[in-house]
C-alpha cells in the first residue's frame, strides 16, 4: 500500500514538473513568436521629418532707451529615414538650418544659422540590442561666412572666411552599434578616418588666413586623421508637450593629440503649442581646436511654426 502509494505521489509529481515545463516551454515559445511577428511588423522603410520656420521682429520709434530695428529668420529641417529587415538595421537623418538677420545700422545681412548634417549607419545584429555597424558622416555649410569689422572711418566691412564645403568633413569607420529603440542609440568607432576639406583660396592666397586653416596646412586643401568616433542620439520627453533632443558627437585623432578630444553637441527642446505653433530652443556648441581654441557657442530661441511630414 505503502508502495503503492509512493508510485502514486512520483507519478503525480512527474506528472506536475512536466507540466510546469511545458507551461514555461508554451511561454517561450509564445514569447519568442511575438517578438517574430513584432520584428517582420517593424521590417521596411519608416520616414519622418519636421520642417520648421522661426521668425523675430523688433521695431523702435523714438525709444529713449535705445534700440535698433531687425527682422530674422532662421528654416530647419529634421528627416529620418529608415529601414530595417530582420536582423539589419540602416538608419538615416538629414539635419539643415539658414537663418539671416537684418537690422537697420548695417550694411549687410547676416546669418543667424547654416549648417547641413547628414548621418547615415548601417548595423546588422551581433547579440541582443548589439549591432555590428559602418556609419558615414558629411558636415558642412551652405554660403559663405564673414568676420565684420569696421574700418577707420567707422564703416563696416567684412572679410570673407569660410563657404560651402570649405570646410566641410567627410568621416567614416566601422564599430559597434548600441540600439535600445530609434530615440536610444550610440554608436563606438575606435578606426574612423576623417577628412577636412577646404577651398584652396584659404590656404593658398596671402591676406586670408596665416598658418593653418581648420587643420589644413598652407598650399593644401584637405587633412586626413585617423581616430576613435562616439555618437550618441537621445530624445525623451520632459513632460507632456516638451521633448528633448540631444545628439552628442566625439571625435580623437591619432595621429595628432589625441588628447584634444573634438566635441559636438546639438539640444532641441520643442514647447508644443498646438499641432502647428510652438517655442523651441536650440542649443549647439563644438570644440574644435583646428577650428578655434575654445568652445563655439550658438543658441537659437524663438516662437516656431513647425510642419510634420
């Protein structure tokens, strides 16, 4: 009976543990088909993008305390597009600004902003959120830029200084790519080459720029550096209506101090309005000791109007 009983209580437990791991086998297996059906519904390509217009205007008449009457304007435009399949991921984004200024004491008008960014990686998928990646980056302006100065008569002038692709950077390397979602991602590149390009006219022509230019060497028109390359992309929500976007770039070189570690860093903080006005603040500052010894600072605030598509 005793015996019996034992046979029993086996079996029944037998029974259970070979219950329990079944139940946790249909688990996997429904957890691994839903992550199936969630990367075939994620394969294509996905776009999105944001085109933005910023207007200020100040005018004065008999304003005892001073004042002096502008009109700026500054156009963006943020895209992405993107494309994933399975196991291989190709991720895409365009970032383009001009803005200008123009106020009633000068004789010129200037810019308020120029930059065109665009940033391309493709990964394919080493282990978990893990990818192994190749990422191009093209850097540069769209017109020319300009010191001011006035003369001895108290004139304004300018003197030309930089214009399109002068300079302009072309970087590229292989690395590794960390992707938690499209608004979480960094990608390390410890071989990225980097070439900075410039017009010959600035290194060549005596009166523009003595030395070096951008890294450049007299007579020259382009540098080349090998180095170690970080970016990062993160954009969250501060509280319902105000998103942060920030993008982090960090560049080494090599072959020459590596020690002056080159950065670049952009904030976007969007203020929704309503589906079309809002305030944003843009906030950029890049170290470049090839550029400048120091931090280049530029801040962009104003009342928007903002176009999805």
């Amino acid at each position: 009976m005793k015996r019996t009983l034992l046979i029993i209580l086996f079996l029944s437990f037998f029974a259970f543990a070979q219950g329990q791991n079944s139940e946790k086998e249909l688990m996997k297996n429904t957890e691994k088909a839903v992550n199936t059906i969630q990367d075939t519904t994620k394969n294509g390509w996905k776009s999105k993008g944001t085109f933005t217009l910023l207007i200020n205007q100040s005018s004065f008449s008999n304003w005892v305390s001073g004042g002096e009457n502008n009109f700026s304007g500054n156009v963006g435009v943020n895209y992405e597009l993107n494309y994933k399949k399975d196991d291989l991921s190709w991720d895409n984004r365009v970032i383009a600004s001009y803005g200008l200024v123009q106020t009633q004491n000068s004789n010129f008008e200037k810019k308020t902003d120029d930059q065109f960014d665009i940033f391309s990686i493709v990964g394919k998928r080493a282990f978990g959120n893990w990818y192994y990646s190749f990422f191009v980056n093209i850097r540069s302006q769209f017109s020319k830029g300009y010191f001011y100065s006035q003369d001895a008569n108290g004139v304004e002038q300018r003197t030309e200084y930089t214009n399109f692709m002068s300079p302009g950077y072309l970087t590229f390397g292989p690395g590794i790519y960390w992707k938690k979602h499209d608004n979480l991602k960094v990608n390390f590149a410890p071989l990225t080459s980097r070439f900075t390009f410039v017009d010959n006219i600035y290194t060549s022509v005596p009166g523009y720029v003595d030395g070096s230019y951008f890294g450049v060497a007299a007579n020259k028109n382009s540098l080349y550096e090998l180095g170690f390359n970080a970016t990062a992309y993160y954009k969250f929500d501060i509280m319902e209506n105000v998103t942060a976007e920030n993008i982090l770039n960090l560049y080494s070189n090599y072959l020459k101090d590596p020690q002056n570690v080159d950065l670049n860093y952009t904030l976007s903080v969007v203020m929704k309005i309503n589906k079309v006005l809002s305030t944003n603040l843009l906030f950029q500052t890049i170290y470049d000791n090839d550029a400048f010894a120091g931090f280049q600072i530029k801040e962009i605030f104003g009342l928007g109007v903002n176009y999805k598509f």
